[in-house]
C-alpha cells in the first residue's frame, strides 16, 4: 500500500485536500473496502497528477481519466464525460475550493 493513499493523515499534512475516495466514500482507494471487488480506481493511483487541484495522485481531477465510476456512468468520449461530471457535488466543490488555480484537464 503507498502512502500517498493512507492513512488520510500523510497526505493532508502535506497541505492537500480531501480526494473523491474520500468525499464519496467509493472504497475503491488501495485497501479500500470496495477495492478488491471492483479493483483500485486509476485516480487513486494516477501519481502523475499529484498535486493537481490540491489532492493526491488524481483525486481532485478524477473526471479527466477513464475508468473512473463517473466514467462508467457517462458512457461516451472526454467531453461528454466532463459534462456529466459538472454536475458533479464533488467536481464543483472542487473548482470552487481552488478558485482561479482550478484545472480541467481532458
């Protein structure tokens, strides 16, 4: 298990924000309790985003990967993924938490 992950101590001590394994409780973080089942999510492993949004690995810019659980809803290409995702709580938590510094990246 990398740190980046758990315990949520490690990461918000590095000044990062709450990521969408935890606001949503998915479980689907490394040791989560749903990871076994439905396997890790790439935003809790995508470590070439860390730090984008505030948050560990890709947890703060979830909607721009695939395999996702948002991207299984939305079905389709990016842009149809990031329009389902705005309606998102999480998605504009995040743009409004980070201001100007927000980023979508697609």
């Amino acid at each position: 298990m990398r740190t980046l992950f758990r315990p949520q101590e490690l990461w918000k001590g590095h000044g990062l924000r709450t990521p969408c394994w935890v606001h949503r409780n998915c479980g689907r973080e490394p040791g989560g309790h749903s990871a076994r089942e439905l396997g890790v999510c790439p935003a809790a492993e995508a470590e070439y985003h860390h730090g984008t949004n505030s948050g560990p690995c890709a947890g703060r810019i979830c909607w721009s990967l695939a395999d996702t659980d948002a991207h299984h809803r939305a079905r389709g290409d990016s842009m149809r993924r990031l329009q389902h995702c705005m309606g998102c709580e999480f998605f504009r938590t995040v743009r409004s938490e980070e201001g100007s510094a927000f980023k979508v990246e697609l």
